[in-house]
C-alpha cells in the first residue's frame, strides 16, 4: 500500500504539472464570468508571481520522484501521503473548472488548500528540502490563491467594491497566514511564498496607487519576514 501511494502521488504529481497544456491559456478568470466584470482587480497579484508554478511542479515531481525511488516504504514519509495525492488530484482538474465557473473553483481550491495543510502538517523533519519545503511552498502559494478568489468573488458579485473586497481576501490570508506559519516555524517555505504573493499585489496596485491594499499588502509582507527572521535567530539560540 505504501509503495502504490508513493506511484500514485507521482503520477498525480505529473498530471497537475501537465494540466495547463489540456486549457487555453488561462490567465486569472474570465472576467466576463462574473456579474460584476473584474479587469484588473486590485485583490489579483502582478502576473510575474505566477511563474511560481513552474517551481512548484517541478518540485513537487522531483519530491515525488524521489519518495518514490528512497522513501517508498518509509513510515515517515507516509502521514502526509494520502492528503497531497488528494491535494494534487483536486488540483489536475482545477484550471478546468476555473475556465467555466468562479465559484466551483474557489471551492476546489479551498479543498486543495485544507489537504494540502493537512499534509504540511504531517510532513516529517527529515528529507526537509526533498518532502517538507515543496509541499510548504505549495500550501502558501494555495493560501495566497484562495483568499484571492475569495475577493473576486466578493467584487464579482457585487456584495463589496474591488477596494474592499480586496482588503477582505488580505485579512483571510494574513490571519490563515499567520496561524499556520506559528505552527510550522520548521517550514519556511510557506511564509516565502506569501511574501512573493503579498509583494506581487504590492506591485499590482502601484500605478495606479491603491494605498489601503498596497499598504496592508506590504504589512503582511513584513510580517511574514520578522516570524522568518525570529526563527532564525531562535534556532541559533538553540544550537548555542
């Protein structure tokens, strides 16, 4: 069994990098997808942050690769096995989705956020480059997306304006964000990749200036860096 998740989690693992080939090329949501059309919206980070997939699958196919081939059998590999093949799977038909409706792919997405944490979790402290900071990377990269879709939503529907709802999707990433990082201080992975989502939006309301979300984007962002810097320095006050 333990062998067939390994197989498993590297097939899926392939199929999530390949599925932007099986779309047209999908660049945020439709606008006109939603009642409210949004073009531009400033809850939606600079369109560089996004080259931050081609890392992730790559990673998480070598990390499967390598699992599959070193850590096949091994126990500490397996807690957090069944909740990224999960991750993953969600993941292959999400574009998909997200090229047909909002709301089915901020749901999706949200499922593939909660497994995808569950298996941070459950990552051991071992193999970390190999195992852990993959699936941390992954995890806050999720976490950056789905607060985002929740704010293009929120101003998609008409139920906040685009400024608003923006500050609205910051807060859900910030607080999530933050919990989640105080409780895998091991894993720095995750707090980087929401500093490169939160600098990314910083980015996006420049020009023209949006104040409120570049500043609490930018708030986040220091945030983010002072728990890595505290970690660090804890750490090498353990070591002394």
């Amino acid at each position: 069994m333990s062998r067939l998740l390994a197989i498993l989690t590297l097939v899926v693992s392939v199929t999530f990098a390949v599925s932007p080939f099986f779309v047209t090329s999908f660049a945020g949501f439709d606008p006109s997808l939603f009642p409210v059309p949004q073009d531009n919206p400033p809850v939606q980070p600079a369109g560089y942050a996004f080259s931050i997939w081609g890392l992730l699958y790559v990673w998480l196919i070598v990390s499967a690769g390598f699992g599959l081939v070193k850590r096949a059998e091994h126990p500490a590999w397996q807690p957090a096995r069944p909740w990224l093949l999960a991750s993953l799977a969600m993941g292959t038909f999400w574009l998909a989705l997200a090229e047909r409706t909002p709301i089915g792919a901020t749901v999706l997405i949200w499922a593939m956020l909660a497994t995808a944490l569950v298996a941070l979790f459950k990552t051991p402290k071992r193999d970390r480059w190999w195992y852990q900071a993959p699936i941390a990377t992954y995890a806050g990269w999720l976490t950056a997306a789905s607060s985002v879709s929740v704010g293009l939503l929120l101003a998609g529907w008409g139920i906040l304006e685009a400024t608003p709802a923006a500050l609205v999707a910051l807060m859900i990433a910030l607080v999530l964000g933050l919990f989640v990082q105080s409780r895998v201080m091991r894993a720095p992975g995750y707090a980087l990749a929401l500093i490169w989502a939160l600098i990314a939006v910083v980015v996006s309301n420049s020009d023209p200036l949006n104040t409120p979300v570049a500043g609490l984007a930018a708030l986040g962002a220091v945030l983010f860096t002072a728990m890595l810097i505290l970690r660090r320095r804890m750490g090498r006050d353990n070591a002394a």
